[in-house]
C-alpha cells in the first residue's frame, strides 16, 4: 500500500513513506472511501497517491472527509495524485485537495459506483471545485470519464483560473455543458428567431461567430491539449466552435499550445470526422500538431508522477 525511502542505516518508519497506493479493484461494486486514506496522506514525506475505485460523497456522511490531526491538514507534501475508476463529487475532491498546496498534477477517471450516491454527475461543478482549491499552482489536469451510469448534470464550468497548466485532458461533454448553457441564455434575452453566425448560415447553439469560446475552457497556458470523445454528431457541433477560425485566433486564444490530442475513434459519425479532418488543416497553418487518435486514451500523453 504505501512504498519507503530510506538510507540503509536507517531504521523504516512511516514517516518515510512517499508514495499510497490501496490495493482495490476497479469494477463498480467495489470502493474505498478516501476518508480511510487520510491518515497517511498526513505523513510528511508523501508525494504520490495513486487511488483506484475512491468514494467522496459530499452529501454522505460515511465519505466526508475532514481534518483532524494536529498538523492541521492532510496531503501538504503531495505532488501527483491519480484517481483511477472512482465516485467523487465537487464537495469531496475540494475536501480532499484543500490542504494540497504543492500539487502539481492531477488524474481523474469517472465511474458510477454501485450503491454510492447519485448517478448524475456534474463535472462542471466538479472542476471549478478543483480550479478553487489548486487552480493557482497545479500544472497537469486530466478529468476523464471511464464509465457513467447515469447523466451528466448541466452546468458550465470555466478554466481561467488555472495559472499555471500545461497539460490538461478532458472529455467533450463538458464543452456540450457550456454550449448549452450559453444557447439558454442567448435563448432567454432573444427572440425566437434563429441566431446568424458571421457568415450568414445559423449555428446550431445559437453562438456569435466572434466569440473566443476556447479561452473558457482552455487556459492560455496550456501546451499540450486531448480532447476525449466517442464521435458523436454533437461532439461535431462541439468542435466546430470550440475551433472555429482557429488558425486567425490561436495567437490571442492559445498562444502557447503545440501538441492537439483529438479521439477520432473509426465509428465516429461523418460529420465527427469532417471537423477532424478541417482541424487537421488548421493547425497544420500554425505549427501545432495534431494527434488523432482512435481510441480514446490518455496513453498518448505523459505525466508526471507515474510509474
């Protein structure tokens, strides 16, 4: 569970463990609550918590996390953290990044875990949640979904407040959260009628063709970029704007991306893998490469802390 450094004169304590890592499975019916966790992430020398099938329900009393040791605080010395196949809700990853103040990147796979609290989940929540507690100093972000039983609850969610990320991984659903949360308030102070894009043809979110939409949801920080997605037609809609006159705007939007991760599974619908294909063409005029892949994956990227 939890992995040693020390010279050989020395005599093995938990004080010089650097890495945890619980020995759970990842299929649904399992878990671990990360409140069981808590003691060791207070150890001093921590730097690595790798946690497969974590529970952290806000709202549920047996997953809340909190602080009672006397140092004020657990999880002060860690660096990397990889959640893989867990059940966590906005509440429980702020409670268990608030003392976090030196991490630097952070893994997390989605599952809907049997019998832990409700099937919808909200991402946008859930990342502005993380943006709140280590938004001024992580460096690699990745919020993926590995399997979802239920539905994603709508929201929208910004990535402003990410100063410093370099990396950052996430599924398309959360850029559908904010393109439906934009046509409801174009919606709400219009008219019926349907919204013209600069070119005259009407866009499917009702967005004006000016509006540098990537700059919510990618900090301009950010070098490398994968975007996860099954190819469906509304993860097309979903690209065209997020992309739209990319080459003219990647100066002013991502000033400092070069390498574009993009799902491009065979299954993908037409329309999927026409805006695949007029990304290609794109980033092709301003240098940064494009990577399409056909299986939705994070192996294509490294990150730190992994072993």
């Amino acid at each position: 569970m939890a992995n040693q450094s020390h010279r050989h004169d020395d005599r093995p304590s938990l004080a010089q463990v650097t890495r945890v890592e619980p020995s759970v499975s990842l299929v649904p019916q399992d878990r671990f609550d990360l409140n069981w966790v808590k003691p060791l992430l207070a150890l001093p020398h921590i730097r690595t918590f790798r946690g497969p099938s974590c529970v952290a329900i806000g709202d549920g009393g047996h997953a809340k996390i909190a602080s009672n040791s006397p140092e004020g605080g657990f999880g002060k010395s860690l660096i990397a953290v990889d959640l893989v196949a867990c059940c966590i809700d906005e509440v429980g990853i702020a409670e268990f990044l608030q003392y976090a103040t030196q991490l630097r990147t952070l893994r997390y796979s989605h599952v809907t875990k049997l019998h832990s609290g409700p099937r919808e989940w909200n991402i946008c929540k859930f990342i502005m949640a993380i943006e709140r507690e280590v938004g001024s100093h992580i460096e690699e972000l990745s919020v993926t979904i590995r399997e979802l039983r239920g539905s994603i609850a709508p929201g929208t969610a910004s990535m402003r407040g990410f100063q410093r990320l370099r990396k950052l991984e996430l599924p398309l659903e959360i850029v559908i959260c904010n393109l439906t949360a934009a046509a409801a308030c174009r919606a709400s102070t219009t008219s019926n009628e349907p919204l013209l894009v600069g070119n005259g043809s009407k866009d499917h979110y009702g967005l004006d063709d000016e509006e540098p939409f990537i700059g919510d949801l990618v900090p301009a920080s950010v070098s490398q970029l994968s975007l996860l997605s099954s190819g469906t037609d509304d993860h097309a809609k979903a690209l065209d704007v997020m992309f739209r006159h990319f080459a003219a705007r990647r100066e002013s939007t991502l000033p400092a991306l070069k390498d574009l991760h993009l799902s491009c599974p065979v299954s993908a619908d037409d329309a999927y893998k026409k805006q695949c294909s007029r990304l290609l063409v794109e980033t092709r005029k301003v240098g940064v490469v494009l990577h399409l892949e056909q299986w939705p994956s994070s192996a294509t990227m490294t990150w730190d802390g992994e072993q």
